[in-house]
C-alpha cells in the first residue's frame, strides 16, 4: 500500500503541552495506520510563517497547521465569531460548537471553495487573561494600557472592545518589548507565561478570561482527499481525541501553573468585574460585522 | 540535501554570486521533492522581508552611512587616534571597543558589523591595514554585540529552551569582555608581526584631548543616547534604527553642518547597494534552509554524539565544534531555532547549567555569521571592504582560533559564565 | 533597449531610496507614537510592505553594480577564456532561476490574492508577494545586458560575470 506523510507545523515552543499533543496525535496515527500515515511535527514555526503554511496547503501540498478561527476567517469571515470575547467559555461549548449547522456550512465552504480541510478543532489552548504590572479590575483599568495583540484586526477590535490599545507585535517580540516597556501588557493563556518566562516582566495576572482560545487543525483538502478512507478517519478520530485530551490537561494544569507564578511573585487580581468586560466585549462584534454570524451559532448551541 | 549541498559548492566554485548559489542550489531540493508546490521558494524568500525583526538590519545600515556623511565619523576617527594613537593597529582596537559599545544598543551581530564597515572601514584601510584583515576584524569584532545584552540569539534561545533570558544577558557580560580581549590580543600581536605602524608616536596633550572630546561629542553621545532610549523603554531595536538615522540626519545638518543635498543623495545610494546586497542574500537563504529542517539534519547529527561520548565536557566541545561546522552553512539565529530544542535536552540530560550551555552555545552558533562559505556579517563586511572572501579568510584565521578557544575555556570554567547571573538573581 | 535599462535603474534607485527613507520616518513615527500610548499599528504594516518591494528594487541596483558577493578563489587563477565561459554557464543558470522566479511569484500572487495583508481584509498580501517577480524581472534584465555585454565588447571578464 501507498504510504502518506502529513509534515504539521506549529508556532509554539517545544514544551509547550500542545507540542506534546501533536506528538501523541503522530503517534497514535502511526500505530493505528500500521505506519501507512505519518504525521511529522514541527515546533517553533520551523516550516514557515502561519499564513504561508495555509496557502501552501491551498495548493495541495502534505503540510498541516494549528491555525486559528482569526486566520480561517479571512477566507470564510463568519468563522472568525469563534475568536470573539466570550464566545465559546467551555469545553462543553467547544463541542456543541462542533455539531452546529453553521460550524459544519463554514467547514464545507473552507474545503469547496479554499482547498482548506478543517480536521478538527477540539484543541484548546485556555482562558486568555490580561497579564499587567498595574491591577485590571474593569474594562477602564486598561485605558490607555499598551496590550500586545496578533496582528489581525480581529484581534486588535476584540482588545480595543475590553477598553486597551491594542498593539500589534509578534510572539517573539514580546518579551523584550515588555522589559523596554515598549507595550504594558499582553493578553494570553496561563500555560504561554511560565513557557516565555513572562513572569520575569510582569506582576499581576487578572483573571478575565476575555477569549477561550479554540484552534483548529487544517489540512490540504486535496491531499485529504487522496488519503484512504480509513486513513482519513483515523487521522480525524485521533486529531480529536489528542485534542480533546491536551485540552482537558492544560485546564487542570492552569491551577498548578498558577500557583507557581504565585509563587514566583506574581499577583492574581481580585475583585474583576466580569459583567463590565462581557458587556464590553459584545461591542467588538458590531464593530467586526460578526453580530449576525454571533447570535446564528449561540442560537443552534441553545446559548441564547 | 546532499545535493543541495553539493550543488552549492559547486557554483560557489564557478564563481557565481552567493546569493544566487544559495537560491538555485536550494531550489534543486524542490525538484527532488515533487509533493512540494513549486511557488514555495517564492514565498519563503518574500516572508523573510516581512520579519520585523530584520527591519534593524537595512535601518543601522542606512544609519552607518548617513553617520558617514554627516561628519560624525571623522570626529570619532579624531578622538579614536588620540585615545589610541600610540598603540599598533590602533583603529582596529577601537572598532573592538566601539563593538562593544554598540553590544548595548543592538542585539544583531550582522547589523553591527555592516554599520562599524561603512563608518570606518575604509579609515582602517587608509592607515595601511590590509583589507583582509580589517574585514576580519570587524566581522568578528561584532560577536560582542549579541552577547552584551540586549542580544535576539538570547532571547530566542531562552525562549526555546526555557530557559531565563534576565540570566542569561546577566551571563553574557563576562564571556563579552573575555572575547574583546582574546581579540584584541589578537589584532596586536598581527599589527606587531605586521608592523604596523601606531599613528603617532607623541603622547596628547591635555588641550588635544578636549579638543578631540569635543568634537566626538555627538559621536559619543549617539551610543548613549541609543542605550538610554532601549533602556528607558522608549523604543524597541528596529526603531532604535530608525531613530539612529534620524539623529544622524539631525546632527549633520543641523549641528555639524555638513550634510548637504548631494551627500544626502550620496547616503541614500550607498545604502540602496549594501541593503540590496545584503537583504537579497539574507532572503534567499530562507531556499536554502526549507531542506535542511524538512530532512531534520540536525536531529540526524544529535543522535550521532551520543553515540560517541556522555561526557558532559567532551558532549559540550563537540556541540561548538558541531555547531562551528553547521555555522559554515548556516546563520546564527537558524542555527540557534534549529539546534536549542536538540542539544539542550542532551545538555541537560547530561547534567549542564542551561545558562552555561547557552551562551556557550551562543558564541558557537554566533560564529557563524562569520565563516565562509556563508556568512551574513561576513558577506556585510566583504561587500562593504569591498575585499574578496578568500583573502578575507586567510587572515580571519587568527580570529576564529582566539574566539574558538574563549568558546573551550568557557567550557571548561563555567565559573566565567555563571559568576554574574548567580551574583545578580538570587536562586 | 539599453536606454530603457539606464532609465529603469534610475527610477528603481529613486523608488526603492524613498521606500527606505519612508520605512525610517514609519517606524519612527511608531515609536513615538506607542511612546505617547497612542500605538498606531498601520505604520509597521506599511513599513514591511516597503521593506519588500525596496529589497528586491535594490537587489538590483546592487546586481547592476557588481556589488553582490561571490567568491573568485579559484576563478581568478583560470584563462581569460574559461573564466568567459564559466561566467557564461553562471549567467544563464541566474538567468534561467530568474525567469523561474517570475513565473513562480505571478502564479503565487494570483493563487493567493485572497490571502490578506497583515489580516486587512481590503488589502491582498499579493501586493508584497508581486516584489519578488517584479524584482527578478529588472534582475533578468540587467542578467541579459551583463551576457551582451560578456560577448560583444572586449573580452574582460571577471567571477561571477563580473564584466565591467
Ligand atoms: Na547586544
Ligand atoms: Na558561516
């Protein structure tokens, strides 16, 4: 038989626990393939830039990505609602979310019309909380604070929203901007800080959890289609299940990451007006034209 | 990727310019590869210019000739002949120093080195150095800068490594001075074989030495100003670039009153044939480097070592020597993305200081934008010097023997590395 | 045809010299800006865009001036004959690598014009792939004069089709 190999990238450091992840994905796929599909992961963005890795899929080559709805968005834009502020605030929602009309419709015109094969997206990276060196209890402690966002406009809108400025810059550029205080502050999941040593730069961490950050595993719709049928549903069967195992990890061990950044001097904010940055957050959605799109899914989820 | 590589050679070989040896050999992966979109060269060599951290490179080389134009230089040059006049090689002392200097303004070896090139290069040349071996000096004078913080092989590495980066600018100060003065041993004793003369032979008077001070004081002043702005927050590297012009602009018109039209014009077009040469290069290696991190070269060669040895010490002279090698190909900050996660693990397994190993590792990997047959800084400098890679080579041979043997010692006596971090941030 | 070469490296000089000056008073400006907690994230945006057409512009410039490294250890000690042919082979294999460029950089920006720029849906990122072919083609131009030149003036050449 003919043997497949899918060369998937990421742009997390090798310790992170996704990195893991992706390796126990690979794993499993060789063993339940009986070696036919290998999967071989690349860490740090070794195979390129997010966006270059997409549109090398686009034109059929074996490469994959852990991508986010922002990104997919800028081919199908309704998809880029799974980024907004309290969108999807559980595992439980990430998986009713799966199963939506809209969810499956969006996929569909991401395969038809882009080449882009959503595997799966029961992969989730946490709560993403503000992470300052003054305290943030409401959305107009952050006015005038300087947030690193992605630079996506998604991005920055969802932030300017909660009430920061939003300032572009890439992950790498973080840390130094932070020690010249280039930027005051970055919002981003428990697990990113104690991995770029964030800790070292700043003091308190308050707990808002403005976005759960839901990420999606794409593939080349041609190269997925060329694969065996039971080579294709291992790949989802397993894509899911790492997924959703890493996931659940990483949310247990937000606690313990926690009390290790307490315990190397970081202060977690009391008292956050969780109400106030909810309210605030719906207003990026008007402004991103992704109200509709909103309500349509929260809708079929039976949110609202 | 054997190939690829072979195919390099070989039109390096014929003569053809590194730049597009790099690119057509590195496109010949592709044709072994069909599963591969053809347009993939294209675009990695495009992703590269919109890497903002390789904005600093183009933005210190337009500020070293705008520097050079707006009289700043020459005032330099005044003060550095007066401040080292009666030692041999006297400028090439101070370009040592004035690489230090610029060590806690930016964090690029290759960005240094171009900018130190077109400032006082051609100076260097003029008091009778050959071209040769002024290449060699400001090529590995610049590995001062990545390691006086704030330097991007630190920051990449610690954040690959898990590594702390706060410990790690604290641990790369003492190797810095130990580098400066194993070359600056190095450029004396070749000034004193040589002959080369000293400038003066007269020690300066009190009167000239404020005089000279006076005049450099912009100059003096520009490092300072550039290391407050980084160190108060103001700006990150790439705009401290961009700010860097812009103050050499400002001084030469304004205060030196010497940059006219013509030697504006006359800065833009100089830079315009540096940023060409040396972008183009930098961006078409991203061809080149697709293969050897989709064939994992480097895991291949890890696995080998501990084959060999466990033996921390005799693990840790083969990774610089490995790394040494690799860098012959292979930049420093590839070569630190691409070894950090393999030779960490095996450092740390075998019992090292991941701050040692680091800048251990750093200076190895730095080393690199050194070496022949593909080097950024050595290309930078090469181009600038206008000096051809052979003769660059030959006479750089003294300065990778000094660095390489700081690399063993800091090996060997992690005391020199691990002294100031521990002494700074207490366990 | 070699007055359009001289006034296309004239208008590539001036074009690419104030995408430069730009990228400078860009990202300065940003600076500042962020400084006054104002962050205007645009200006880097642009400044990249630049940053692309202006390398691949001076890329040129630099190719028209020699000023692109090569290493002629071994070429300098060969016959002024074999040093033309090799300069030859040299050129028609940058040559044929250019032309493949071209087409390789339009095909990319048409497949990916729905790629956008820095996530600005109005702006495609095909406005910073079309630097690469647009710059290989002046390349290729320049490329074609250098083997003209090689052949019909008198016989001087040098590594890497150094020639003037
Ligand atoms: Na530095
Ligand atoms: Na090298």
């Amino acid at each position: 038989a003919q043997d497949y190999t899918l060369r998937f990238n990421h742009v997390l450091g090798p310790s992170e626990p996704y990195h893991q992840g992706f390796t126990q994905w690979a794993e499993r796929v060789a063993e339940r393939s009986d070696g036919r599909l290998k999967i071989d992961v690349f860490h740090s963005a070794q195979l390129g830039v997010e966006e270059d890795i997409i549109e090398q899929m686009r034109q059929g080559a074996n490469v994959g990505q852990n991508t986010d709805a922002a990104r997919l968005g800028n081919y199908v834009p309704s998809i880029a609602v799974v980024n907004g502020p309290y969108f999807a605030e559980s595992l439980e929602d990430v998986a009713k979310l799966a199963d939506t009309p809209s969810m499956q419709a969006w996929q569909e015109e991401l395969a038809k019309d882009h080449g882009l094969k959503v595997v799966c997206f029961d992969w989730v990276q946490g709560y993403r909380h503000f992470f300052t060196n003054t305290p943030i209890t409401a959305p107009d402690d952050l006015d005038g604070l300087r947030i690193r966002t992605p630079p996506a406009p998604i991005w920055q809108e969802s932030i300017s929203a909660l009430g920061a400025a939003p300032t572009a810059m890439a992950f790498g550029d973080m840390y130094p901007g932070l020690q010249q205080r280039a930027i005051d502050g970055v919002e981003l999941v428990y697990n990113n800080i104690p991995a770029g040593r964030f800790y070292e730069v700043l003091s308190h961490v308050s707990e808002t959890g403005h976005i759960m950050l839901v990420n999606f595993q794409v593939v080349s719709n041609a190269w997925f289609e060329g694969l065996p049928e039971d080579l294709q549903a291992i790949l989802v069967e397993e894509c899911k299940t790492a997924g959703q195992e890493t996931s659940a990890a990483i949310l247990e061990s937000e606690q313990k990451v926690k009390a290790d950044l307490v315990a190397k001097g970081m202060t977690v904010v009391e008292g956050v007006d969780m109400a106030a940055f909810r309210a605030a957050g719906e207003n990026a959605y008007e402004a991103l034209n992704l109200g509709d799109a909103r309500r349509q899914v929260l809708s079929e989820m039976g949110k609202e | 990727m054997l190939i690829v590589a072979l195919t390099f050679v070989f039109l390096l070989v014929i003569g053809m310019p590194v730049a597009f040896a790099i690119a057509i050999s590195g496109a010949t992966y592709f044709l072994q590869h069909p599963e591969l979109p053809l347009t993939i060269p294209v675009q990695v060599t495009v992703s590269q210019t919109q890497n903002f951290a390789l904005l600093a490179v183009p933005l210190f080389i337009i500020a070293g000739n705008f520097l050079n134009h707006s009289g700043i230089t020459e005032r330099l040059l005044t003060l550095a002949s007066v401040l080292t006049g009666r030692l041999r090689g006297g400028l090439a002392q101070v370009s040592l120093t004035l690489s230090a200097l610029m060590g806690g303004v930016s964090g690029s070896a290759i960005a240094d080195a171009a900018m130190q090139s077109r400032m006082i290069g051609e100076a260097m040349v003029n008091r009778g150095m050959s071209r040769g071996f002024v290449a060699g000096v400001l090529s590995f004078g610049s590995i001062l800068t990545p390691l006086i913080p704030p330097g991007i092989g630190m920051i990449l590495y610690g954040t690959i490594g898990q590594v702390s980066i706060g410990r790690l600018f604290a641990a790369g100060i003492v190797p810095a001075l130990l580098l400066w003065l194993a070359l600056a041993v190095t450029v004396s004793l070749t000034a004193r074989r040589r002959g080369y003369p000293a400038e003066r032979d007269t020690r300066p008077t009190a009167r000239e030495f404020t005089q000279a001070l006076r005049g450099g004081i912009f100059a003096l002043l520009f490092p300072v100003i550039l290391l407050l702005g980084l160190r108060m927050g103001v700006f990150t590297p790439s705009e401290i670039g961009a700010f860097a012009v812009i103050y050499a602009i400002f001084v030469g018109i304004a205060i030196h009153r010497k940059l006219n039209r013509a030697s504006f014009i006359e800065a833009v077009e100089g830079s315009l044939a540096d940023v060409g040469a040396i972008m183009f290069l930098i961006a078409l290696s991203a061809i080149f480097t697709y293969g050897i991190v989709l064939d994992r070269v480097p895991e291949v060669v890890s696995r080998w070592i501990l084959s060999l040895t466990d033996n921390l010490h005799l693990v840790m002279v083969l990774v610089v020597l490995i790394v040494i090698a690799a860098g012959l190909l292979v930049d420093a900050t590839v070569l630190i993305i691409m070894l950090t996660p393999i030779f960490l693990p095996l450092a740390r397994q075998l019992g090292a200081d991941p701050v040692h190993f680091g800048i251990v590792f750093i200076v190895a990997a730095t080393i690199g934008n050194f070496t022949p047959p593909v080097g950024a800084a050595m290309y930078a400098v090469c181009s600038i010097i206008k000096v051809g890679v052979g003769s660059y080579s030959r006479e750089s041979l003294p300065f990778i023997l000094a660095v390489t043997l700081v690399a063993l010692v800091l090996v060997f006596v992690p005391g020199v590395v691990l002294f100031l971090p521990e002494a700074l941030f207490a366990r | 045809m070699r007055q359009l070469h001289q006034w296309l490296g004239r208008l590539e000089a001036v074009v690419a010299g104030s995408f430069l000056l730009t990228m400078v008073v860009l990202i300065f400006i940003g600076g500042i800006a962020r400084l006054l907690r104002v962050p205007q994230n645009w200006t880097i945006d642009i400044a990249t865009c630049l940053f692309a057409w202006a390398c691949f512009l001076a890329a040129d410039i630099a190719w028209r001036r020699d000023a692109l490294m090569s290493i002629d250890l071994l070429t300098a000690r060969l016959s002024p004959a074999l040093r033309r042919g090799l300069a030859t082979v040299n050129l028609c294999l940058i040559a044929g690598f250019l032309a493949y460029v071209i087409w390789a950089g339009i095909r990319l920006s048409w497949v990916s014009r729905a790629r956008s720029f820095q996530g600005i849906p109005e702006i495609s990122y095909a406005l910073v792939t079309m630097s690469l072919p647009a710059g290989a083609a002046l390349l290729l131009m320049t490329t074609g004069f250098k083997l003209y030149d090689l052949w019909s003036r008198d016989n001087r050449p040098g590594p890497g089709g150094k020639v003037a």
